[in-house]
C-alpha cells in the first residue's frame, strides 16, 4: 500500500519547480499580463521540451503514456507559478478527447503535434457542465452554430469544441464562419474567450458521448483543482515569509496569535485538500466508481478551501497584499478564475449528490 | 499510487470476518469496564491476537510483531461489524505503551497484564485547574518523606476517576527546576487515604470527569515511572498519540451515513430533507471535507508504513479538523429535525437515543479537549510552518 506521489512524480515535480523558477518569476509573468502577446511562446517551447504536453499521449504517438496524477503534479507547479501557459486543454483534455473518440488518423493526426508543442489547441467545453443564458452550440447538417465561452487555453489554432448533445469537434482557428473574441477577466496569466460559429465545418470525433463528455469534466475539473492548490500553498508560503520578517509593535508579526492563526488555518485546510486531489486522480486513473463523485468533491472543496486560502493570506500581509506591488493578487485571481470553471462549487456539490443517488 | 494492501492482507481480512462472524454473539453489547462480559470478550481477544496484538505474551499480549496494516484491518472490520474491539480506556491505550517504553520490569510485570485483562482500569491525572494549555505549569506537589512521596494538589477533567483502581499522575518533585524538568510520573491506587473524587457534571448532563483533591497522599517511593523529573518526556511518549485517535474520518463517514438517512425520513410540509437544497448542499460541503480526511489519513497510515517523511505538517491538523467536522456534522442532524432536534433524554419522539445532540455537544467538548483547536493552531503553525514563537512574558 502507497498513498502519495512516486519517485518519478517527485522528479517531475522537482523538474517543473525547477524549470519555473528560474524561467518564470513574477517579473515574466508580469510581463505577459501587461504586453500584447496572448503566448508566452518561451515557456511553452520549454516545457514542451520537458515534454509536459505529451503526458497522457501513448508512447507511440509522441507521448509518455502516464496518467493524470502526473498531469496534476504539473498543474499544481504551473498554479504554484501563475505561468501564463497553456496546459489543461493542450495536454489532457483534446488528447484525451482524441483518446477516448478519435478515430485512429485522427489520433495519428492530431496527438503528435499536440504532445510536442508543434500545434496549440484550445478547450471550448465549457457549455458541458452548464451553458449560461444564449450560450451553446448546435450540430446540424454536420456544421455547428452557436456561442462557446471560456474557453481553456484559448490561444489556439484550433479548439475541442463540445455541442449540445455530446458531441466533440475539432473546430480549426481559419475555419469559414467562426468569430473568435477574446473576453477580458480578472486573470491576466490566462487568456479565455469565446468561440461564435455560424455554419461552421468541424472535424468531429465519432465515438463521442455522453459518457467520454463526463470524463473530460472530471479530467478539467481534478486539474483546476491542482492549479488552484498550487497557487494557494504558494500564497501561505509567501504569507509566513512576509509575518516572519514585518516587524510591527517591536515583533515579527507573524508571533502574534491572530496572523498565524490564520496561517495555521490555511495549513489545515490545504493537507487534506492535497490527499484528496491525489485521491480522486488516482480513482480518475483506475476508473474507479468513485471517480466521478470523487473529482466534482474535489473541485467543490478544493475552490472554497483556495478561495478561504487567498483571502487569509492577503490579510497577512496587510495593506501590500491589496497592492499591485507584492503582486499577490495574480494569485489570488488565479484561484478566482478556476473557482467557476466547469463548474461553480454550489454546482459540483448538486452534480456530487447526483453521482451518490441523494437526488430524487 | 497503490491502495491495494495485498493477498495476505486480504486473507487476514477475511479470517477476521469469519470470527467475527462466528463469534459475535459472546460481544458485550454495553457496559462499563467491569462488566463480566467484557471482560471474557477482552480475554478471547487477546487469545486470537485481535487485542494486545503486539504486546509481548510475557506482559499478557498476544506477542505479534507491530503490523499497521493488520491493526487497520482489525479496527475497520470490527468498527463495520459494530462489534466491540475490546476494552480501551486510559490504562490500555496510554499507559500500557508508556510502561513498555520507559517502565522497569518489574513495573510491566506487575500491571500490564492486569490492565489489558481489565482487572486494573487506570484513570490519568494530567490537567489541573490553573493548568490546562499548559499543562507544564502543573502544580500538585509530591515530596518524599523517608520511602514515599506525599502528594497534595487537585486535578481536574479526570475521566472515570471514579471507577479507576489507579491513577497514573504527573506531579511536581522539584520545585526549583524549570517548569518541563520538575515533574515526575507516579503510579497509585485511587483508595489510598486522602483522595477525593467529585464528579463534574459537563454540558450533555453527563458525569464524564472529575476533580480529584490529593490531601497528604501516601505512595511507596518506587511507583515512579522514568526518573525524578523526567515525567514530562514520559507523559509525551503518548500524549501525540491522543489527539489524532479523537477524529477518524471513518467514524465521520458512518456518521454522515446516517444522516443521510435520517434526512431521506425526515419530512416538512411534507418534503423531505434530503430534497431541499439548503441542506443538501451543507450535507455535501460536510461529504467533500470527510472525503479529503480520509485521503488524508491514506496518506499518515502510508507514510507511517513506508517511512515516507514530510508528513509532519500533516499529522499536526489531524485532531482540528477532524473535531471541528464531526461538530459541524453532528449540528446538521439537529438542524434537519428542526424542533424536535431539540429533544433530549426522556423525550417520547428521542431519534437514535439523542445522539445528535449529545455528539454536538461532546465534541465541542473535544475541541477543547486534547489541548485546544487554538493550542493546535499555535503547533501547526509554529512547529508545522516554522513561524515564530510568542515571546515569553517574564516570569512565565
């Protein structure tokens, strides 16, 4: 019995850590979030040569064949960094849509150039686990209309497009008909915005259905999931590191009860939180029964728990924590922006108490 | 990532069923720790190797090597079966491990086997009034006149002190050492002259604990366990060892079991609980939190098997959290009865004997209990993320 990362999951870990601290401080963040490239090309080239995106892809497209315990490791390093990279869509979800409802020329097609960084794509899938107000995308006469939103990794060449019936597409950026706008958000690191087709033709993937559909949402939401654990632990690293060197009524502020309680808290709070991300993505990996229920927890818990997270560690560090100039808030609004995605906290738990047979 | 325990553990898995199984009917149902049924329980236990599994036989145990596994396996399959793992209380759980690490020979010889048998039930004398958080601050004094110390002071929250034979107690022996290095261990019986027991009713109505006043008390000079003065590092050996057995996550799971339940039953204006969203959703906010408790506590047992570290932050919020959430979780039971969460003891439409209430209220017992969630936080914090200590006030 062994519950935990491996020695090759540390490695990896050790590896990105590595990797993103020497090619990804804040001042390169920063700089993306202020300039006008919507790529953070360097970054994407380097981890792609650490072959982060080839991850789940069989060795013998391109890829390493592990599991999404490992991509969780990378995610929760990439959230630990604020990188302004591509990574959710690009690694697990297209490949695993590829995987699990591709025909194989398109598997051939598609995975190698996905894995090694040679084409970018983009999740447009958010309408799966709830399409707010006109949104949605329609498949008739095998072209699609619609309005997908928030899309993952949305600087892309082409998108995994979802239609209201299960269906999966793969909707190409020079496609006739396709409108693609950026939308504006609190997080800078990571552009989203959405996708208006009208008659556009898709390339679709034949085995889709409702069922691989619900994988793809576990898959996204268990790393959101890590994404958002990585930036609050980097947080409740930064918040003792500042309590532990401002010095306030002649004391380190982080001797007075009420800061390291708050820190104590977030500590409490985080353990768990990673045990369960380890947990639902190994039941993920095993197709366990619990897999599903499991993975909206996850996301439920894990959104509070950063959410709670980052709010405490801005108060630790007082009024610079509300500044642009600590630069906290990238964060903070990190964690902001993977609470709603695929699926709000109040929204898993419905989806949680479905899995478990609690609804009527 | 492997969650599997493996084939021998399965079998041994399933060799506990069968007894179980076969054998259920001779379990006590209740009782306390005289009870002749428990006892007999207790002996045929300890006779399989399903109670004082590792203790050695030469003590009364049942001699296995140490095996985590096994013990898990032991604990889920009886705690399943709702069948009682046989007797507990201070005396197994704490003082046993404690004699085996720092008591003389003649010490295991002369209580272990009689305390695993049941034949000596121990009450443990820690907190005092003006000693609690901090419990180093202790004050009961123990003076030795010619071959016995003579004890006088007062302890406070001692459970079963009055159906205890014995008492394992810390006592200040040297007063002018720092407040850690003053303190020793004694062993003495509870019917020793000077000794009063006065129950203190807590808030369920029940009289869990005591105060115990010492007046002039008399033990033979050699009940001491460790040496003078190193009381504090022997009541450590187990004092870690509390905390974390007050919330396991299992328990919670049983718990949020049945809840589950009672709001499928429960009805207003003729809807069920389980189907009115506002307490569906603290249903499942409770679920997601016991979930990443019992993965938690996956990640402790398998670190404590593969001598994993950096687990140390982890194992310091394990008492925190696990009260906080059988509170929270006990409180929603009350909420989802609505008035007649309120009932209590002789009340005709009492649901599952007013457990609700009585956990509710127990368990913010055990937030305080056990060192306090606010004492956990100054740990975790301190010891956990290496923040700075309070200074110390002079003369503290």
């Amino acid at each position: 019995m062994e519950f935990g990362l491996s020695a090759e999951q540390q490695l990896l870990r050790d590896t990105l850590d590595e990797f993103l601290k020497a090619r990804c401080p804040l001042t390169r963040v920063r700089q993306f979030a202020d300039g006008p490239q919507d790529r953070a090309q360097d970054l994407m080239d380097g981890l792609a040569e650490l072959g982060v995106f080839g991850l789940i892809t069989p060795a013998d497209q391109g890829g390493t064949g592990l599991g999404l315990l490992d991509a969780c490791v990378v995610a929760e390093a990439l959230g630990h960094a604020v990188a302004p990279v591509p990574f959710i869509a690009q690694a697990v979800l297209v490949p695993l849509a590829l995987l699990k409802a591709g025909t194989p020329e398109q598997q051939g097609q598609w995975l190698p150039e996905l894995a090694s960084g040679k084409r970018w794509v983009g999740a447009a899938v958010s309408e799966l686990a709830g399409a707010r107000g006109d949104a949605g995308v329609r498949m008739q006469g095998g072209r699609l209309s619609g309005v997908a939103r928030y899309a993952l990794d949305f600087a892309a060449e082409a998108w995994l497009v979802a239609d209201q019936d299960h269906g999966l597409h793969l909707v190409r950026a020079d496609a006739p008909g396709l409108t693609v706008r950026r939308l504006e958000t609190i997080d800078r690191s990571r552009p989203t915005g959405e996708l208006v087709l009208a008659n556009v033709a898709a390339e679709t993937l034949p085995g889709a259905n409702a069922s691989v559909c619900r994988m793809l949402l576990d898959a996204g939401r268990i790393l959101l999931a890590a994404d958002s654990l990585g930036a609050a632990s980097n947080m409740l690293d930064q918040a003792v590191a500042y309590a532990g060197q401002r010095v306030q009524f002649g004391r380190a502020i982080g001797s007075f009860q009420a800061v390291k309680h708050l820190c104590a808290q977030a500590a409490a709070d985080l353990e768990p939180a990673r045990a369960l991300l380890w947990g639902a993505a190994h039941a993920f990996d095993e197709q366990h029964d619990s897999a599903h229920g499991m993975a909206c927890h996850l996301k439920a818990h894990v959104s509070e728990v950063a959410t709670s997270v980052a709010k405490a560690t801005t108060e630790v560090h007082g009024g610079m924590g509300f500044t642009d100039l600590v630069g906290l808030h990238y964060w903070f609004k990190r964690i902001g922006f993977n609470r709603p995605m695929l699926g709000s906290p109040e929204r898993l738990r419905v989806e949680a108490a479905r899995a478990a047979g609690l609804l009527g | 990532m492997d969650l599997n325990y493996g084939p021998r553990y399965d079998a041994f898995r399933a060799e506990v069923r069968s007894f179980i199984q076969t054998h259920r009917h001779r379990a006590p149902r209740a009782g306390g720790p005289r009870d002749a049924t428990a006892k007999a329980w207790q002996r045929l236990l300890i006779e399989q190797g399903y109670a004082a599994r590792t203790i050695p036989r030469e003590y009364g145990g049942a001699g296995h090597a140490p095996d985590l596994l096994e013990s898990r396996i032991l604990a889920e399959e009886f705690s399943q079966a709702r069948v009682s793992p046989g007797l507990g209380g201070q005396g197994i759980n704490m003082l046993v491990p404690t004699l085996l690490e720092m008591g003389t020979e003649a010490q295991k010889r002369e209580f272990i086997a009689p305390t695993l048998n049941g034949d000596i039930v121990w009450c443990q004398g820690y907190s005092e009034p003006g000693a609690g958080s901090d419990l180093a601050s202790l004050r009961t004094s123990a003076v030795l006149d010619g071959d016995h110390w003579v004890i006088n002071g007062q302890k406070i929250w001692t459970s079963t002190a009055h159906l205890a034979d014995w008492i394992f107690c810390l006592v200040r022996t040297e007063p002018d050492a720092p407040k850690h290095k003053g303190i020793s261990f004694l062993l003495f019986r509870m019917d020793t002259p000077g000794i009063e027991i006065r129950p203190l009713v807590d808030m369920t109505m029940n009289a869990n604990f005591n105060e115990v006043f010492f007046t002039d008390v008399r033990v033979p000079a050699h009940q001491i366990v460790g040496r003078r003065g190193e009381g504090w590092k022997v009541a450590n050996v187990i004092l870690r060892n509390e905390r974390n057995s007050l919330a396991d996550p299992n328990i919670a799971q049983a718990r949020l079991n049945a809840l589950t339940d009672l709001m499928r039953a429960e009805t207003v204006d003729g809807v069920r609980l389980i189907d009115q969203p506002q307490y569906l959703d603290r249903l499942m906010r409770l679920q997601g939190r016991i979930l990443a408790m019992q993965q938690h506590d996956l990640r402790l047992l398998s670190a404590d098997l593969n001598h994993t570290t950096g687990v140390d932050l982890a194992r310091l919020v394990v008492k925190m959290q696990g009260t906080e959430l059988r509170h929270e979780l006990e409180l929603l039971g009350i909420d989802v009865m609505g008035e007649r969460g309120l009932a209590y003891g002789g009340h005709p439409q009492l649901q599952d004997e007013g457990s609700w209430q009585v956990h509710y209220m127990y368990y913010l017992g055990l937030i305080i209990g056990g060192g306090t969630n606010q004492i956990q936080k100054n740990i975790i914090s301190e010891r956990g993320l290496g923040m700075p200590r309070e200074p110390q006030l002079a003369g503290a």
